[in-house]
C-alpha cells in the first residue's frame, strides 16, 4: 500500500500483484486495503476509486501490475459552527492528529443548539488549515475526564481507527484516583453494564441485562485512604471505569455521580486518559503517546501522599 497526492485528494493505491489477479476491484478494496463496504459507497457516489488512473467498476477484475486507487478524503461540511479555542495537540498529520483534552470540555455538542465544545473547536482548526471535512472523533472521554483522544481527519482512517477500537487493537490506559486502599496489586472486573433503571442517563452493573463490559486495574500507589490505579480498557461502555470502581467498592474521588466521595478533594472525577496506543492507517505505524496527569490531579497526589 502506498500513498499519493493530487492538488485535491490524496490516494491510497495498491499495485496488483500474481496472487490478486482475477480479483475484482471490490475485492481489493475489502481486502488488501482493508476498505469498508459502506465507505465504498461513499466514494463510487464522489468518483474516489480508481483503476490505473482512470474511473473504475466495482467488478472489473485486475491483471498483475495493476494500479488500484482510493481516495482517502473528500470534501464534506464539518457541520458545527467553528468556535477558536486553545488545543493541546500532541501529533498532527494528513490523516489524524491526537490531543490532550483538557476536563470541563465536552467532546460532542449533546443538541443543535450547543456551541463551545472540543468539536467546535476542531472545526476551528480544519478552517484555519483550508481542510472540508467533518469533526471525527474515534472515541469518547467524558466532559469530566481529562486526557488523550484521536481524531481522523478522513472518513479513510476513521473506518480503519474504528475497527481497530472494535476489535481492541487501539489501547486506551487510564490512572484514576478511588476511595479507600485496594489490597490487591491487580484485577480483573468482569461485569456486564447496562442503563441505571432509576436514571437512563447513568450506567450500573446489570448482570442479567447488561452489555459485556471488562476492566483491568493495576495499583500504582497507596495512600492513607486512596489508591492510584492504572486502568486498561478491554471494552468501552459508557462510564465504564467509573462503574466498575464503584462496583467493586472503591469510587473514583470527586465522582458526583458514582459514589460522591472526596468532593471536598477535587471538582471532578479523578480519571485521566493517560496513555493512547494506535497504528497509523495509512503508514501502518504503531504509535503511542502519553499525557502527564494535570494540575488538579497532579494536587490531589501530591495532598494524598503528605498522608493528610
């Protein structure tokens, strides 16, 4: 697979080779590079896929030596009003860039009507680059959470991102700050999630309703009556980490929604989004960055290992 760039669009492209031939363009598209089905709709509507440079039919079948193209963007409507504001951006390339979101910042506006959030402000960001292109985020992180998210920059590396969230090739790794002094040195949760029965906009265990949901703790540091803790995702339900910390009897200090502890502490969750492990979907690259817990976190350390 390899990458070229026109004056409008840049290209994936794969050259045939002796095993593929009799292959349809459609097969080498769904195989070779990897190329969705429903993303292959959108670029037959927009002229993106390409046999040795000219138009090509989904059915033709290709010879050895043949050159096989798609294009990786095309022009689209961000759809939100570009709104300037600071971005702590980490790596920044054609295809996706990854940032430190900062805490009390949505990543999504919730109705038509809200502005202000990350989203916005990427959109910002793609008009002072001259970029057309829709705010795709990868994953989420909650308005009170702090920390790393990637964002694709085509609709090419959010469907190959997106796999690699779906089938848990992309690591998210988390340190959270709970309540009490967890005595084992690691664990497994293993507990299904499912909506609150009381509030449909909380999360609880449901072991007989809920979705497979499954975290994976490591102790960092104890204190006095708190625990840091490495978290790893294998699942990504909403409020995970904060569900399964307070299932197992240690919610994350600060949480005004899951077990209201250390409120005085700090005015937020503790959970930050400390480490992001991705491979590039057009160079293959395995990438990983890291983001040092923030200033209210960094505090909230500090205090706690001054034994108070």
């Amino acid at each position: 697979m390899s990458e070229t760039n026109t004056i409008s669009r840049r290209w994936v492209e794969h050259t045939i080779t002796e095993s593929e031939a009799g292959q349809t363009v459609e097969d080498v598209l769904t195989g070779t590079l990897s190329i969705s089905r429903r993303m292959i709709q959108k670029l037959t509507r927009s002229k993106g896929i390409q046999l040795n440079r000219k138009p090509a039919f989904l059915s033709k079948k290709v010879r050895v030596g043949d050159v096989v193209r798609a294009a990786l963007s095309f022009e689209e409507e961000a759809g939100l009003e570009p709104v300037e504001m600071p971005l702590n951006i980490l790596f920044e390339d054609a295809d996706l860039l990854v940032l430190n979101k900062p805490p009390f910042l949505l990543v999504h506006p919730t109705s038509p009507q809200q502005t202000g959030t990350l989203s916005h402000g990427l959109a910002y960001h793609y008009q002072q680059q001259g970029l057309s292109a829709k705010v795709r985020p990868v994953h989420r992180i909650d308005r009170d959470t702090s920390g790393l998210l990637v964002v694709a920059k085509t609709a090419f590396a959010h469907q190959h991102l997106d796999r690699q969230l779906r089938e848990r090739e992309l690591k998210r790794e988390y340190l959270a700050i709970v309540d009490g002094t967890i005595s084992e040195d690691s664990g497994v949760i293993d507990a299904p999630i499912g909506k609150n029965k009381l509030d449909p906009n909380l999360r609880a265990v449901r072991p007989n309703a809920g979705e497979f949901a499954l975290t994976r703790y490591l102790v960092r540091e104890r204190y006095d009556n708190a625990t840091l803790v490495h978290l790893e995702l294998e699942t990504g339900r909403t409020h995970q980490i904060r569900v399964h910390m307070t299932h197992i009897g240690h919610p994350l200090l600060g949480d005004r929604q899951y077990g209201s502890v250390g409120l005085e502490l700090i005015k937020r969750q503790a959970l930050h989004a400390a480490r992001l492990t991705l491979t590039h979907p057009t160079t293959g690259e395995v990438l990983t960055f890291d983001a040092p817990l923030p200033p209210d976190l960094a505090s909230l350390q500090a205090y706690l290992k001054e034994g108070n």
